[in-house]
C-alpha cells in the first residue's frame, strides 16, 4: 500500500512541476503570425474553405478578399495553386470542383473586361 501511496505522490510532484515550469517559467509566447505563412497543405485547405463560403454566400468580393490574405500572388494563382495540389494528393472531385467554380467566378470579370464571353 505504501508503494501505491509514493507512486500517485510522485506523479502528483511531476504534473505540478511540469504545470508550473509550463505556465509560470516558460509559457509559450505567441506571435502574430499571418495566413501568408501557412504551408501548401494549410493553404490549399483555406482555399477551401472559402470556396465553400463562396458556394453558399454567392459574394464573389468576400472571397477574392479572403484569398487575398494569403498574401503574396493573386487569387486566382493562389486558387490554382491549390487545385493542383488538391490533385496531387487526391482532395475529392466535389472539393476540386467547388475551387474550380470559385475559379471560375473569379475569372469570369477578367474574360468579359477583354470583350470575350464566358
């Protein structure tokens, strides 16, 4: 009974200790990070992610706006980007076609600025 006793006591003094040199010496620092540093993987997520919003919200400046967090190319590149990495790894046909209508919709301003119909 007595080795019972000094095991919990000794895992009891562990979780304390681990809990304070956690919390109290060495907490973890956040920083302010932006989306632009995600990984592809990450990144071919949120796009996504806002197709989906698109596919139900319908505002096109939303969504361009929300991929333009990420930062660095245009939406369109960051789009496409994603789709190709979508089927590198096998995202799903219906996933692959949300961003590609996403694309689309993101295209179609460009195609009738230069006199071409969609």
């Amino acid at each position: 009974m007595r080795r019972w006793i000094r095991f919990f006591i000794a895992v009891l003094v562990g979780v304390a200790l681990g809990l304070l040199y956690g919390w109290v010496i060495n907490p973890v620092e956040f920083a302010d990070t932006s989306p632009d540093s995600l990984r592809i993987d990450y990144k071919t997520d949120y796009v996504l992610m806002v197709a989906e919003a698109y596919s139900r919200e319908g505002d096109l400046a939303l969504a361009a706006q929300r991929l333009g967090e990420l930062g660095g190319t245009s939406p369109v590149d960051t789009i496409l980007q994603a789709i190709v990495f979508g089927e590198k790894y096998h995202y799903t046909d219906a996933d692959l076609a949300t961003m590609r209508a996403l694309l689309s919709a993101l295209q179609a301003p460009n195609t009738e600025a230069q006199g071409v119909q969609p």
